[in-house]
C-alpha cells in the first residue's frame, strides 16, 4: 500500500499538503493566462498547486498507492483500456489530421491529460488526506470549501448586483479586483460567472461544494448553519447555468431524503420548507419586477425543445453529441481511439445542427482554429473513443461509488463518516450528471471525492481517531 519512508519524507509531505489546500481553495479560478503548453489545464490556477503538490509528494519518497481498493484499480483499468483501444486503432489514428494537428499528436496530448487527471490528482489528494482522521478530514476540508466560498460567493454577489439587479454604483469596486491576475471583470446578460470564465464552469463549482456546504445541517445547531445553502442555491440561480439548476435541485432533493431519515430532522425539513417558501414570498414582493424577469428567464432555459430549434449554442451541443453516437455505431466496441472522436465526428454532423449555424464554420469546421471541437458530454465521447468497454469502466466508477455511499449511511448513527458518506453520495450525483454537459475529466471535485471515499474505505480510523459525536470545531 505504501513505499517506505526515507529521510526528507516529511517535509516534502508538509509542502505537498500545503500545496494541495492552496490547489482546492483556487480551483473555481480559471480565468486567467496561463502556460499554454498545459493545454486544457493552462487557465486552470489549482492545477498549478496540485502539479507542484504531485513534484514534492514524489521526490519525497514516500507516496501512498492504494493499489487494492477496488475504485483505484477500475480507474487504472480505465487509463491502460485507453491507451489499448488506441493501439488497437492504429492505422486510423496515424493517419488522422485535423486542425494541424496528427492522431498521434493529439492522442499524447490527451493522453498526458487524462493521466494529470485520473492518477496525479486522485494520487496527491489519497496522500494529502491519508494520515488524517475522518472527522479531521470532514473539518479541513470543508472549512477549505468554505473560506473558498466565502470569498467566490461574495464576488459573484457584487457581480450579481451589477449584472442582474442593474446596480451601477457597485462597477468600481468589482473592476478594482482586475488588479489581481487570476481576476476579469465579466458583464453576462442576466448571468453570473463570479471568478470563472463563463457561468458553466461557476456552476461546476457550485456542483463540487454543495454537499459539503448542505452538510452544515447535519453538523451544527446554529440558524447560520443554513446560510451556506442558501448561498449555493442563490448563485446557482443567479448563475443562469441549465445544469446548476438542475443538478442542484436534484443534490439538494437526495440530501432531504438523508436527512428526513435520520432522527430528529422531520419537523426540520417541515419547518425550513415552511420558512422557506415565506422568505421566497417576501423577497418577490420587495424586489418583484427584477426577480419574476429572472425566474422567468430561468424557467424558459429549461425548455429544451425550443431551445434546440431557436438556440444556436445548443444546436451545436446536440449536434456534437449526435455526430459523437454516430461514430460509436460504428465502431461499437473499441471505439476509435482515446482523442479521436473529433476526426471522424466532423463527417457526421446532423444537417438541423449545421444549417444557419455559425459556430461550426467558424470554429469546429474550421482548419485554422486550433481548438478542437468539444462532445459537450462525455459518456457520448467516450462511447466512440473508447466504446462500449471504455464506457462500461466509466459507469462502474460511479456504481461502485454511489453503493459504498450507501453502505456507509447504513449505519444510520451520525457520525463524521455518515455525513462524509452523505457529501459524498450527494456530489457523486452532481458529477455523473454535470458529465451530461461536459466531456472532460477535469473535475478536481470527483477526484478529491473518490479519494476520500477511497481513504476512508481502506484506511478507515488512523491512530488516535477520536469521537465524531461532537462538531464544535467545524
């Protein structure tokens, strides 16, 4: 399970958990200019501190490999399933070119990503939380998430009150953050992004600490324990994503069905509907006109059939996604090769996507625009570059996930694994269903939560564990 520790261990061990709380407080920073040789990860401010964390971790000589947990290996089959299914395209792939870049070229870059996602992070996370106890673990990293929210929750505040409530006098103090590189002042019609590039990748953010900010519930007493969820669930309106609403409401349910499961949290869940729903009534009625617009607006995103014939961005969306399924009829059970799908995807385009659609002769037809063409879904991209066996591994990820989750709250008792088991189940939701949207294992939040169900699988209780009973410090 371990390598033997050698002198300098510790230190480098200090430095690498150090880096790995710099890493998770910055992750919903992307918006900046950063290495381009990164690729996907070169505006990405938490990967820096995650690939420096990795560096002191490894040179420390003393790395925790947790190579007999189940999820660990079928994330490791995954990673050797992609390089197999590409060898086994090879006279496909060589020859492939698209946007000035070979099948050869584009599959290392992939590749070198997929390994920076699916071993170095969940590596560096296992190590950075190996030695704690679980409700050590539970304390440390949410109070992360929440100094992190804190801080991101009151930007998008101040960005809310200019972008949605029209509230002018509030430009210069939210344009003097531009100061700092890792901040853009962004001005989104009706829409919030906060510190990431577009409100999308706020509302992946959002996804990744809305367990741990519900779990407040579970673990103080204080009426300041629901201001954490009231936050996520107003940036996520006022974010305007699609898939933070939705996904929200659907962790938000899973975490009320817990919770009216466990004694004494009936007449809770009654009464914050209650006190909810009046709070709601009341804000309506002070600021009526600027709110009905915006739910209004909200409740219109959601009509996915007009959106597909009248939206441009989502035509393109489905389309990619049809193009994508095409491909896997095709070449159901290898696939095409991990990377690929964009190669053969562009001669599959459905002609309802392309008609009177310019992003895909301005950018995804377009031989001169380097960026490769997203799947906007990545159990789709998967299916035709990896096939029905790649796909298969993927979804055994989030099976063996979402059971152990389940196990764990068997227990019923509250204690710091029952509510790690509850952020845990609630997230690995968010994530599977956020990945409808989104074709890229770039989600730190699924990483650290298989890590931690991972840490706490295998090494349940490390020495002087003490009782979960009591929550004062969280």
């Amino acid at each position: 399970m371990e390598r033997h520790y050698k002198p300098g261990a510790s230190k480098a061990r200090n430095f690498s958990y150090v880096l790995f709380t710099l890493g998770l407080f910055f992750s919903p920073f992307n918006d900046f200019e950063g290495f381009s040789f990164l690729g996907e990860y070169s505006n990405e401010l938490g990967t820096y501190f995650f690939l420096l964390g990795f560096l002191f971790l490894f040179f420390g000589r003393y790395i925790v490999l947790p190579y007999k947990d189940r999820l660990f290996l079928l994330i490791l089959l995954f990673i050797c399933w992609c390089f197999i299914c590409t060898v086994l395209n090879y006279n496909t792939v060589h020859t492939n070119y698209f946007k000035m870049t070979g099948g050869i070229e584009r599959f290392i870059r992939q590749y070198l990503s997929l390994l920076i996602a699916a071993f170095i992070f969940p590596v560096l996370f296992i190590n950075a939380i190996w030695r704690m106890s679980n409700k050590d673990l539970l304390i440390k990293i949410r109070k992360i998430f929440l100094y992190s929210f804190i801080f991101v929750g009151g930007y998008g505040l101040l960005e809310a009150a200019i972008s949605i409530f029209h509230i002018s006098a509030f430009k210069i103090l939210y344009e003097t953050f531009d100061i700092f590189p890792m901040f853009n002042a962004h001005y989104h019609d009706n829409r919030i992004s906060s510190v990431a590039f577009e409100p999308p990748f706020f509302a992946i953010y959002l996804i990744t600490i809305s367990g741990w900010m519900f779990s407040y519930i579970l673990t103080h007493k204080s009426i300041y324990r629901f201001v954490p969820v009231v936050m996520v669930l107003l940036l996520a309106f006022f974010s305007g994503s699609r898939t933070a609403l939705i996904t929200i409401t659907i962790q938000a349910g899973i975490f009320v069905v817990i919770l009216y499961q466990m004694p004494g949290y009936k007449r809770l869940i009654i009464n914050s509907i209650r006190y909810g729903a009046a709070l709601v009534f009341i804000v309506l009625v002070l600021n009526s006109k600027t709110l009905i617009e915006a739910f209004k607006e909200r409740i219109d995103s959601l009509d996915f059939k007009n959106n597909l014939t009248e939206n441009v961005s989502n035509k393109s969306r489905f389309g990619m996604q049809v193009a994508a399924l095409r491909v896997f009829a095709e070449n159901p059970i290898v696939g095409v090769g991990y990377g690929q799908q964009s190669y053969h995807a562009r001669h599959k385009y459905p002609l309802w996507a392309t008609k009177n659609n310019y992003e895909f002769e301005l950018y995804y037809k377009n031989h001169l625009e380097p960026s490769f063409p997203p799947v906007f879904n990545l159990y789709t991209r998967y299916l035709a570059e990896t096939g029905i066996i790649g796909f298969i591994i993927v979804i055994s990820w989030f099976i063996y996930a979402i059971r152990s989750s389940i196990r764990i709250l068997k227990t019923k008792q509250l204690s710091a694994d029952t509510v790690i088991a509850t952020i845990l189940l609630t997230s690995f939701v968010g994530f599977m269903l956020n990945w409808m949207q989104v074709d890229s294992l770039r989600i730190y939040g699924f990483w650290l939560s298989a890590a931690i169900l991972i840490k706490i699988t295998q090494n349940p209780i490390y020495p002087n564990e003490q009782d979960s009973s009591s929550y004062t410090t969280l």
